[in-house]
C-alpha cells in the first residue's frame, strides 16, 4: 500500500437508476443483483482478516493489490447508534473491518447477516487506534475535535466497493454468545455477540435509555451474577431513546465497540435486547 497526502483515488463508478417522476433514483434490487453478479465475477484475491490487518497501519494508504475482504455486516444504522460505517465481521470471526459511508439508511440496502465483499483496490485503509479497528474509506479528515479520521466513500463509490454476494447468515450463526461479562473484551473487539443472563443496575431501571443531560451517549452499566459490568451505551440518535431501561435477566445482542482502549456495547436496535 502506499501512503497519501490527498484523496485522489481511481475507483470506477456505476449505478443502475430508474425514472421516477423527472429524477433518477437507485433501482434497489438492480443495483442488489448487479453486485451479486460483480461478486461472483472478481478475479483478484479474496484477503483474510490477519492478513488485512497486517498491512495496515495508524498511517492512511490507498489500497493498491487486487485484493477484497469478506464477512458479513454486523451493524445496522436503522436503531441509530451507528452512523455512516458498515461493520463487516469475517466469517470466522476473526476480525472486524469498517467501510465508511457517506450516506443514511444503509440498513435497508445491507442488512445485518448479509455477506459483502469488500473491493479494497483504490480506497483508503488505516487501523484507527483509538477505536481498535481497521477501517475502508475515501481520503481523510478531522473531527471537529481535531482528531484524524477516514473519510467517506461517497454514494457513488460504495456500490463499487461494498458488493453484495447473495448470501446471509443468521444472528447465531454470526454473534460468539457469553454467558457471563468476564470475557476479555480485547479479543472481542466490534464482535458481534449476545449477552446471557445480564441485567441494568436496580438503580437505572425505568429511566429512558437517553437522558437529556448527556449531548451524545448515555452509559448505563449491564451487569451479571458474578459480578462482572459492561459499560452499555445509547446515542442521542438513536430511535428507541424514550423507552424504559428494563428489569430483570436479559439476552442483549450487539456490537462491542472500543474507544481509548475501553469497551462500550451498542444495540443496534431496541429488538436486540429480550427479556429471559
């Protein structure tokens, strides 16, 4: 790979459209079997997780082999606490990668259990450090914190990169499933998985899992009979945040995030969590 200094990438761009009323607007299930068929059709080389993670570092790069990553997406934007990023893990469960998106509502084009191959040629990857995770975009950025980030593909591009194969998998199949919190969450890192016999603190109960008094997240903190806590998190976007925080043993299925080497878990969305 080869470092950048400015996001020029050569990636080449189609999307299938159908006249509606005067505008173009995407022919879902066109553009869906379109990349199946791109899928099937690659002839470079399917790359394993080590294997990406290995030549990727803290620096960006633009992607030069003919290589493509797959696994299955993970996340879903449609309960709001993920936004503008796909979580792709590998079947094996080895890793995680995530492809940043410019665009909302990718849920109803990429649904959780869904296999993707990711086309890595021409896009920018980098291991942001800070959230532990390898990431596939456009260029990059700053936060309005001052922090670098990768840059959007934008809504031309990612049909190009991110390609359905036609293929899904089932929550079980995809989530590892803990009976208790005292796994080591380094290893688990923006791992699907299902929480067993967790439960909130007595003393959070009943409130809304979103509070007015915290601009982005609320934390709450999940908690088991054997003592062991998860911070569990619910952004200001998200759609279910007047709902009440429940009572009782629980099976909560979701993500688990890092920032700055501590763990935070995410639904993604209210359905994740049952009640035992």
């Amino acid at each position: 790979m080869k470092k950048i200094l400015l996001a020029i990438l050569p990636i080449a761009l189609s999307v299938s459209c159908s006249k509606v009323s005067g505008f173009d607007t995407p022919d879902t299930a066109a553009l869906a079997a379109e990349q199946v068929a791109k899928a099937k059709a690659f002839s470079g080389r399917t790359i394993s997780y080590e294997a990406l993670r290995a030549k990727a570092t803290t620096s960006f790069a633009t992607y030069e082999e003919n290589d493509a990553f797959e696994g299955y997406v993970i996340s879903s934007d449609e309960g709001g606490n993920f936004y503008k990023k796909i979580y792709v893990q590998a079947a094996d469960k080895s890793g995680t990668i995530a492809v940043s998106i410019d665009k909302k509502g990718l849920y109803g084009e990429y649904p959780v259990g869904a296999k993707v191959q990711v086309r890595l040629k021409g896009t920018t990857v980098w291991y942001a450090s800070r959230y532990s995770l390898l990431e596939v975009g456009y260029g990059y950025g700053k936060t309005a914190g001052g922090n670098l980030k990768i840059g959007h593909l934008t809504p031309a591009m990612y049909p190009e990169v991110l390609l359905l194969t036609g293929e899904k998998a089932s929550i079980s199949q995809l989530a590892t499933t803990f009976a208790n919190l005292r796994f080591e969450a380094r290893t688990q890192a923006n791992k699907l998985l299902v929480l067993d016999g967790v439960y909130f603190k007595t003393e959070d109960v009943g409130k809304t899992f979103h509070t007015s008094d915290n601009q982005y997240n609320t934390t709450y903190t999940l908690t088991d009979k054997a003592g062991g806590t998860l911070p569990f998190l619910t952004s200001s976007y998200a759609a279910y945040i007047k709902d009440h925080v429940p009572a009782g043993r629980l099976r909560i299925t979701g993500v688990l995030t890092i920032y700055n080497n501590n763990p935070q878990f995410y639904i993604n969305d209210i359905k994740g969590i049952e009640k035992e």
